[in-house]
C-alpha cells in the first residue's frame, strides 16, 4: 500500500483539505499502518483497529485543537496521534523515551486531557465546557467514551451534572460491546436493545451489518433522520435512561460508515445542550484476527501480523498473577464460602480460569473499582471469604471504601494487589508507585509483599485465614523461578526473616528487590533481611539490626515518601535510638514508561545501583574496606 495520502497528513489541517471521498481511502491507510506499527513495538490493537473512522471523522469535523476532544481511557487514540503530527513517533511506542500509549497534554497540544483510567472523559469534557463559556470562548467539546466505560459511577455523576450546567456538550458513546473482557451489567443489556437493527428489507448485506451478520449496514437500514431521532432509535425500546439524564440521544450510527459519521457529528455539534451520540464499532476492525478474538489482542507484544499472536506463552517461569489465579483455584476447591471479585479485568488479574471452573462464585463488577470494594464488605457480612483482585492504581479509585466500608468494620476481605511496583510500558498512570504508603496507615490492614512465587502462594493463604482485613501487593511479570508448593501454609504474621547474615550493613528489603539486595550484598558482607510484612512490621528484628550494625538499608518498589523505610525510620525513632539509614526505592516524582528492567536501572534499583547508593552513603567501614575488585569499574571506590 502506498498510503499516499497518509504520508501528507502530519496535522489535523492536512486531514480537513482532504474530499470526503477520500477518507475512506485514508482509513485503509491508516489501518494497514496502525497493524504493522503495533506489530512491531507491542500495544493496545484491538480498541484502536475499531476507532479509526470515528478518529479520522472526529478531527475531519471539528477544528482541532482549539476543539476539544477528550478521550476515555485513551488507549484507543492511536490514529488520533497518527493525525496529529506523532506518526513517525510510534515507532517508539510505549518504550523508554518514547511516544506513550495513552494522551498526555505534556505530549501534544491535540492532548485535551491526559487519561488512562477509564471513565474520566465527561466529568473533564463538561469542566472543559463550562470553562470555555465563562471566559467568552466559542469551542465544541467532545468526550468519546466507550460502553464499558459506562458501568463506572464517574460517568453517571458527570452526566447527572451536564444537563444543569448549561453548556453544549457532545458525548460519542463508543460502543463495540466490550471493555477488555465482553462488557456486562444492565448497561450492556439496554444499549444491546438500543443498538438492536430492524429487520432489513433484503437479504444483501455490507458495512457494519456484514461485519456482525447483521445484514445490511446499520446506515442504510432507513434514512440517516430517523436514526437519529430520539424518540424512535432502536425500533420500540427509547433512550429513555439518556434523555432523562437530560442528554438529547441520536443514534446509533455505524461508526465504520464515514458518510453516516460526518453526517451525525455535524448534526450533533449543531445542537444547543448535552448530546449523546451513539456509535458502533467492532473492536478489532479489518484484521480478521482481532476481530475474531479482540480479547486476545487488546494488548499484545511485538508479533508477525501473518501470524497473529502466539496462541500460548512459551514454559517458563510463573508470573505472580498466574500463581494467584492457581492459588484461587485451589482454595475455593477446599473452601465454598470464597468468592472472587474483578472490576472487569479477568485476564490481567489472572481469573480467566476461576470463571471458568466456578462461575457461580465469579463475579465481574464491570469497571466499578468502589462498587467492587463495598461489594465485598457486603459478602464478608454474610459469611463468605471474598478475594478482590486489583491492580493497584485501580484500587486508588476505592480507597474511601476501603477504609469506610471494609477497614472500619474489621471485614475479612482479602485484597489480591496486582501490579504493585513499576508496571512496564504502560507508564505513569500503571506504575504501583503509592500502595504501600497509602495501605500501611490504614488501622485493621495486613500488607505482605512477597518475594518469590512460593511466598506469594504462603502469604495469600495466610491472609485468606485471617479473620480480619489483608492485602497481599506483588509485581507485574514473572518470578525468580523458585518451585511453588503445593500444600497451603500460613507465614507468622509479622515476622521476618533473615535471608543473609554479614557485618556493618544491613538491607531490610520489602518485596521481589530482595533479590538485587542479596546480590549487593554479597559484595558488602552485608545482612539481608526478607521484611516479608510492611504491617506489621517486625519491630524486634529492626531494633536487633539497628543495635548491631552500622547503617540501615531499606529497599522498597514504592516511593520512599511514606512507605516501607519510612515505617521502619519510625520504629527506630520510637525506640529513641541513633542509627544511619538510607532508604532505597521510587522517587518524588512520577516514573516515565519502559521495560521494568531499564527502569529500575535508572532509578538504582539493581545490585549495581545498590552499591553505588551505598557508596555514597557515607561511606561506612565495611565499605570503605571492600576491595575495589569486588565492584563494578564504574563504582569503584577513590
């Protein structure tokens, strides 16, 4: 493919001087590129394969960037960036120093709004709106928001407030059906009824109706004017739940029917107040592949379009989100009363398997982080032994519910922490950087962080047989390879152990670093010590290490401000006693994307990082009588 007019797009000016009868040509463009980019660095395919007309259609109608366009989540905004000037940028993709893979505004002035959790994009629209028209400002703003989305609280709250506000506002609901998993709840029920054709007049078929059997296109089922009229959309089942939100609803429209989008969006921009425009697309869109199994290719790593992905991983060792899904399974085989819990993220939390095998104790809230919290608390109530799985920024969204609903009442909820640490390329917005800072303060809350898979297995049954709240926090990818036990068996809460007995240092380390911490230690003599627990601490063993060695060295995938260290400093403070201590971990700032390898490299969370902040620190005895052989040449001691 040529892609001719592709190649003369690098603004969304470019793309306005184009004839509409182009568009469709460019979207093929588009496509083929999107395909062969994230092929090649990894990403999110299916989400961004589905929204390319509605991309091309969205900045072809409105005169962006002084037009907003807010995107939900954001990680189906590819040919937005392709359009706005970023296209050779995707060959950096998600990697270190790179192009993110979500809208950032430090990005690009196309960037209304910075997002990558979902549901945010009306509540900033509508701030958008309302500020536009108190400074005088004459601007169309857009939110696209997909249907899974839509089972979040925020978008309610925010369309609860739309109608007063008395600003125009237009919401494109993005609607393929799906979030990563198939959408659920009674949202997806009734945009189901909405999006439900009437019956063609023949059996032909193409557009959108080809593509889900449907027969003909969506568009061409009558004139675009009753599609788009509120009172008839969908046959006999009204968009009453929009309209008495006050939202004038129009649709639904076939979002791979460029004639059908532009029409809609002119026609929508042109009305006063909330607008809601339905529109639907495959996920998946034009690669046979995503489209057949668009779960599958919501996030890939690098692959040969020819190919597709690889069906199944190559052996190797677990990750720490396998070991919980197995663990899971095998607890709720000994145990009726467990129950697991998913603001929609089945695959990522590893809980593909435990739908399968017991559905009846499944449940997938849809992406409702507080809901799921509370959800929780309320099946402790009455007996069972939940387990939320969740990633740890996603469980940023419930932590009024975690103290409130969960924590105040001593509830015996386990809290599966996925993704604690450095995520990896997903950036910023991904990174578990403040979990053990804003769990360790919470009364009633065990926190353990293990260090390998067999203590992840240990400390998830551990906090299943309390009686009272847990959270066990592990990384995102694979462990050190260590075997995992079968049999279940609990660890003394509170107690640490030491992995590693030396002199003058000691590393108390929190997590999968201990494992660099044993490497640097080896060259320092140093102890090391498996924390094992951030609450509770194991306030004998610190005060013991604190009595006989020189420096304190604590090492955490948290930032230091407030986490693991900190609570380690306070022991030490309480105790009244005088001890040098340096605290390793993130620092106070966010932490960019790319491989967790090069990012604790930069960040001097490896062995070699270790040593050089030792080094500095201070210099103590021990170290200043290591022989310059034992370091690397870069770190060797003047």
């Amino acid at each position: 493919m040529s892609r001719r007019l592709l190649r003369a797009i690098d603004e969304p000016a470019d793309l306005r001087r184009l004839a509409p009868g182009q568009l469709r040509e460019l979207a093929a463009e588009v496509r083929a590129f999107l395909l062969e980019s994230v092929a090649r660095t990894g990403g999110h395919l299916s989400a961004n394969l589905g929204t390319v007309e509605l991309s091309i259609a969205l900045h072809y109608v409105f005169d962006t960037p002084h037009d907003r366009i807010v995107w939900d989540v954001g990680h189906q905004a590819y040919t937005h960036k392709i359009l706005t000037g970023r296209r050779r940028a995707l060959a950096n993709l998600r990697q270190f120093g790179g192009v993110s893979g979500f809208p950032r505004r430090d990005e690009s002035p196309y960037d209304a709004f910075g997002t990558a959790h979902a549901s945010t994009s009306i509540s900033a629209a509508l701030g958008m709106a309302v500020g536009a028209h108190k400074a005088g400002k004459r601007r169309h703003v857009v939110a696209v928001i997909g249907d899974g989305a839509l089972s979040a609280g925020l978008a309610y709250e925010a369309m609860n407030n739309a109608a007063q506000a008395g600003v125009d506002l237009l919401v494109v609901l993005n609607d393929n059906g799906m979030s990563i998993s198939p959408a659920v709840g009674a949202m997806h029920r009734h945009l189901g009824k909405l999006r439900a054709p009437r019956a063609p007049r023949n059996g032909s078929g193409h557009g959108l109706g080809r593509t889900l059997g449907l027969g003909r296109s969506l568009a061409r089922l009558a004139p675009l004017r009753r599609l788009l009229e509120p009172q008839r959309a969908g046959g006999s089942c009204a968009p009453t739940l929009f309209r008495h939100l006050g939202f004038n609803y129009s649709g639904p429209v076939d979002g791979h029917d460029l004639d059908a989008l532009l029409e809609a969006l002119r026609a929508a921009g042109e009305r006063s107040g909330p607008q809601l425009l339905h529109v639907r697309t495959v996920k998946g869109r034009g690669y046979a592949r995503a489209e057949n199994d668009p779960t599958r290719y919501h996030g890939v790593g690098r692959f040969d379009p020819a190919h597709g992905v690889p069906a199944g991983a190559a052996p190797g060792r677990p990750t720490f989100t396998q070991v919980f899904g197995d663990w899971l399974c095998d607890m709720a085989s000994c145990d009726e009363r467990i129950v697991a819990i998913t603001p929609a993220m089945r695959e990522g939390s590893g809980l593909v398997d435990f739908a399968r095998r017991h559905p009846g104790r499944y449940f997938d809230v849809g992406i409702a982080e507080q809901h799921a919290v509370t959800f929780a608390a309320g099946l402790a109530c009455e007996g069972r032994k939940p387990v939320v799985a969740i990633y740890s920024t996603f469980l940023q969204r419930a932590y009024d519910q975690l103290i409130h609903d969960v924590q105040l009442q001593n509830l015996p909820v386990l809290f599966a922490i996925d993704r604690g640490g450095l995520a990896g390329a997903d950036g910023p917005t991904h990174h578990g950087a403040f979990d053990l800072s804003f769990l360790r303060c919470i009364p009633n809350l065990t926190v353990m962080v293990p260090s390998d898979e067999n203590e992840c297995r240990r400390m998830l049954y551990t906090g299943v047989m309390l009686d009272t709240p847990a959270a066990v926090r592990y990384p995102r990818g694979a462990g050190i390879g260590v075997v995992v036990e079968k049999p279940m068996h609990t660890l003394r809460v509170g107690k640490a152990q030491v992995r590693r007995d030396g002199r003058g240092i000691a590393i108390l380390a929190f997590g999968p670093l201990l494992h660099e911490a044993l490497a640097a230690a080896e060259a320092l003599d140093a102890t090391v010590v498996d924390m094992r627990f951030v609450k509770p601490l194991d306030e004998t063993l610190i005060l013991q290490m604190a009595r006989s060695h020189e420096l304190l060295v604590t090492v955490e995938d948290n930032t230091v401000h407030g986490g693991a260290g900190s609570a380690v400093a306070e022991v030490i403070a309480a105790a009244d006693m005088a001890v040098r201590m340096l605290h390793l971990g993130l620092p106070d700032r966010f932490i960019e994307q790319g491989e967790q390898g090069q990012l604790h490299a930069s960040l001097g969370l490896t062995r070699d990082g270790m040593l050089a902040a030792i080094q500095a620190r201070e210099r103590p005895a021990a170290l200043r009588a290591l022989p310059a052989a034992y370091l690397p040449e870069a770190l060797a001691l003047h």
